[in-house]
C-alpha cells in the first residue's frame, strides 16, 4: 500500500520545549520509529509534516539580525524549514534502517512548492498569524512602512497576518513520484510546501502565504497516487463535543457522516478542522481510505484497528 503520512507538531517538537536541536532531533526519531514499522510491514510512504515553530524562529530570527544581514522573505524561509527538517528525517530513517537491516529504502528530501491561486480570497482577507509578538505602536509603524496586515492576536500582542491560500497542486510532483518508483522514502511539501503562483509566461513566483499542511498534504497524496491518507496527530481519534461531558469518539465513519458533522461546527478551523477537510477530499477525490490517529498507533492505525477510519460508504 501507497501511504501518505502527513504528521502533526508534535511529531517534531512537543508542548512546552523550548524547540532546540536536540529536542527536535529526539522527536523525530520517535516519530521515523514508528514509520519504520510501515516500511517493515511492506508499506511505501511518503512523508509531509508541519513546520510553524521553526520557520516561526526563523522569522524571530530575520528581525533580530535585520540590522547586519537582511531579512529573507516567507517563501525564503519556508524553504530553509523544510531543509532543516528534511535532513533530520532524513539522517534518522538512514541511521533507523541501518540498524534494522533494511538496506533497500533510501530517504530524501525534496524541497518542495505548492501551487496556489492569485486570486485566492484569502489574499483579500490574511488571517494567518506569524513571527514574533509587537507592541501596537510598532506594529502600526509596520503596517505604515511596508503595506503588511497586523492584528491584536488575542491579547499578547500584534502580530503579523498572511493569507492562507488553497493549494492547487504540487510542482515537483513528477519528481516526487519518479524517486517513489525507485524505491525512496520521501519526505516533501514540509509545512504545506512553498506557496508559489505561475505567471502567464510559465514562470514561477513565491508568495508570502502560508498553505495548511494537511490540505496541501490531500493534495500531494492524490498527485503521487496513494491508497491512504494518514493525518497522524496527538489524539487517538477525532472526537465530536471535544472536551466536554459529551465528547464522543469517531471511529468508522462514511464521508457523507463527516460532511454532516462538519457542517454542524465539530471541527474547530485552527486544529482538527483542515485535518478533517483534507481527509473528506481525499476520499471524495477517489482516495481508498482516510486515517486520523494518533502518532503511536500509526500501524493499527494503518491496519483499520485504531483511529478515526474516513470510507466512501
């Protein structure tokens, strides 16, 4: 079986930590771990993950050194993310293969772009905040100099707002789907890949944008065929009335049930909602079947005994 493994945060860095090399290091070698055991049981995967806290630090970082170095814009800095996070996969599923005796998988990361449209609504109306935290007065000094859109970001502070555009498709999916055919692991589209739109004479421009992982994820499954898409995150289900004394867990459920529930307002926009959405186009696209569940139970998972199971019918 042809996999999509799209992971969450936590897969890289946990609640709490402060986000250091060897923090991160450490989680992704308990996440590989646990792919390895679908690579074992003789599963192909490719991997997408997210990337907020680092290209997060790397924006805090742009301000900081802005007075010695200039600053790199957001498609510039989501693609340093996906270096840093690829070479960690990367090394960790070589290091993690070796030791197992599996000798006929490379990995490799590809530096990926995503498609998005010019006239997506969401570069009218940015909602994504990124980058540090500001007081009012600096962000208005911002906003004024250089056009961009800030907000009072719940009451810690202002910060910065991009668009969050649709993904449309995968630039470098022929690649991706060459190195599949030879055997590679690959990881691509990290954080939801580069946003970039095509101009008319065939040329490619990034954007500042940042696209959710998961959709862009539904979209890179279907371009390289896979017969699942697994959301893996830090719940074992998805669950309607969250948190609540009537919380309930999803587990086998058809696409139309999950439209409905949808609908209804369950899945809140800035957590399980893109999860569900991606998982919904998936299966609504031809996809065989869609998985949310837990990182630890990504093989049940796979296997259809553990996680919320998305069917046709």
């Amino acid at each position: 079986m042809r996999v999509l493994v799209a992971l969450g945060g936590n897969a890289i860095l946990q609640r709490g930590q402060k986000g250091n090399a060897a923090e991160q290091r450490e989680n992704v070698q308990k996440t590989v771990t646990q792919i390895v055991r679908m690579i074992r049981a003789g599963h192909e995967v490719v991997v997408t993950h997210g990337n907020g806290p680092q290209v997060g630090a790397i924006l805090i970082q742009n301000e900081l050194g802005s007075s010695s170095v200039p600053a790199m814009p957001m498609d510039v800095c989501g693609a340093e993310s996906q270096g840093l996070i690829g070479y960690m996969f990367c090394q960790s599923f070589h290091n993690t293969l070796a030791a197992e005796g599996i000798h006929t998988h490379e990995p490799v990361c590809l530096v990926t772009q995503v498609q998005v449209d010019p006239s997506d609504p969401a570069f009218v109306h940015p909602t994504k905040p990124v980058g540090p935290f500001y007081t009012e007065e600096a962000a208005k000094k911002r906003m004024d100099a250089t056009g961009e859109t800030w907000i009072d970001d719940a009451g810690r502070g202002w910060r910065r707002v991009v668009p969050s555009p649709d993904p449309k498709s995968i630039v470098e999916k022929d690649v991706i789907k060459a190195l599949l055919e030879k055997g590679f692991i690959v990881i691509a589209s990290g954080g939801g890949g580069i946003p970039v739109i095509r101009n008319q004479d065939g040329t490619y421009q990034g954007v500042e944008a940042v696209i959710d992982k998961d959709l862009a994820g539904e979209r890179l499954a279907a371009a390289v065929n896979a017969d699942l898409l697994m959301i893996l995150t830090d719940v074992p289900r998805v669950a309607i009335h969250y948190n609540s004394p009537n919380q309930k867990w999803l587990e086998n459920v058809t696409v139309s049930e999950m439209e409905q529930l949808e609908k209804e307002g369950h899945f809140k926009a800035g957590s399980m909602g893109p999860k569900v959405r991606a998982a919904v186009r998936f299966v609504r696209n031809g996809g065989d079947r869609a998985v949310i569940a837990s990182l630890e139970e990504a093989l049940e998972a796979l296997e259809g005994k553990a996680g919320t199971q998305i069917h046709k019918s």
